[in-house]
C-alpha cells in the first residue's frame, strides 16, 4: 500500500509539473509576442532597481520615456552594437565564438569577462533580474530564443535602446538624452550617441557627464568602429 501511495502521489505531482510548464510556456509566448507590438511600461531590471532603492539612501527617481526606433538618432543604434555585439545583425542571439573565449578566459582569470549579446542583454533586462547562477542564465536563453523567433532584429534594438541602463534610474536613450545632453534621442550626435554606448559596462561607475579617460578611449573606439560598420546603412542591413 505504501508503494502504491508514493507512485500515485509522483503521477499527481507529475502532471501538476507538466500543467505548470505548459502554463509558463503558454504565458511567457504570449507576453514575448504582445510585446512584439506594445512598448513595456517596465522592465525586470527596472524593478529590481526600485527594490534596491528601499533599502539605499537617498532619493530614487526613475527616468524612462519609450519612443520608437524612428525618433532614435541612426548614430544610437549604431553605436551600441559597435560597442556591444558587433555581429548582432547575422546572429541568432548567441556568439558561441565569444561565448568560447569568455569560458576559457574566466577558467584562467579571477575577473570573470561576459560574452552576452543585445538579444541576451535585452532578454535579461527586460524579463529577468541581475545574477549569475545558472537557472537565471538558463531563463535568459530561452527568452533570448523566444525574441529572436518573435521579434524583428529591428524590434530587439529598439527594445534595448528603450530599456538599457545608462545611469542611476537613467533607462533607455531618450531619458539619457534628455538628462545628458538636454536634447531629444533623435538629435544626438555621433559622439553623444558613442560616449552613452561608451559607459554601458557600468552606467553606475562611468559617467557619460562626466567622461573619464577610459570612457573617452572607449567612445573614441566605438567611433572607429562604426564606420566600419557602415555608419547609419548598417541599420538597413538589419531588415535583411
């Protein structure tokens, strides 16, 4: 009888699993392809940012104003795959070249080196939370698979440019634009638009108001290399 217990109550439990994973496959599809079409009024990261606040001192603010890839200087998007993923328009979310490196480096370094790309970057901001165990990162593959299969490249930039973290409680280009420059995202320069992408290894120690050496080296790179992208043509080949 025991025997008999225990077997029936690993089928109850079983299907309980099967119905809950359906359920979530079902619901993270359907949010994955609404917000194909609607902007996000938040972000995992954003939240996670508000939560920490509570237990910081001082004042939190959040700065966040969606607009669509056609209000967003060329010179923006350009500038963050020159200084992110530089092979994002030919990718299917993962650079397994980098991805390799970054294993070998981090078994030889204690500083550990990411190999994630924008459809990562944007998988984890927009759904998931700040961490690297490995049930975060697995979450973050399969909502990375679940935007590239949904969405246009086109609509994960813009996703990315709308959400990233360019400052404390600064997300998404046009409030940087606004707090930095004091200026729409649509009229950022070149060298606006690569001194933001400059600061995004950390938007909490490098400053695009107040440029360090480093940053200034790092937007002086991300220049050079999007021009030899193709400058704002690249953005073109994305719908290819």
């Amino acid at each position: 009888m025991p025997f008999s217990l225990s077997q029936s109550s690993a089928k109850r439990f079983l299907r309980l699993a099967i119905r809950c994973m359906f359920i979530f496959l079902l619901a993270s599809s359907g949010l994955v392809l609404l917000l194909r079409f609607a902007p996000p009024l938040t972000s995992g990261l954003m939240i996670e940012r508000r939560l920490q606040s509570l237990f910081a001192d001082g004042e939190y603010q959040r700065r966040y104003q969606w607009v669509p890839l056609e209000q967003i200087a060329p010179a923006m998007g350009v500038a963050v795959v020159a200084a992110e993923d530089q092979l994002f328009a030919d990718h299917a979310g993962f650079d397994w070249n980098a991805i390799e490196k970054a294993v070998i480096y981090n078994q030889k370094h204690k500083k550990t080196r990411g190999a994630s790309t924008i459809s990562q970057q944007t998988a984890k901001n927009l759904f998931l939370w700040s961490g690297r165990n490995w049930f975060r990162k697995g979450m973050e593959t399969y909502f990375t698979v679940l935007i590239e299969t949904l969405w246009s490249k086109e609509r994960i930039l813009e996703v990315y440019l709308n959400i990233v973290e360019l400052g404390d409680g600064v997300f998404g280009v046009e409030a940087a634009a606004q707090y930095y420059f004091k200026k729409p995202a649509a009229r950022l320069s070149a060298n606006e638009a690569a001194l933001l992408a400059a600061v995004l290894p950390n938007p909490h120690i490098y400053q695009a108001n107040k440029p360090s050496g480093y940053v200034r080296g790092r937007q002086r790179w991300i220049l050079l290399n999007m021009g030899r992208l193709g400058g704002k043509q690249y953005l073109d080949t994305l719908g290819e």
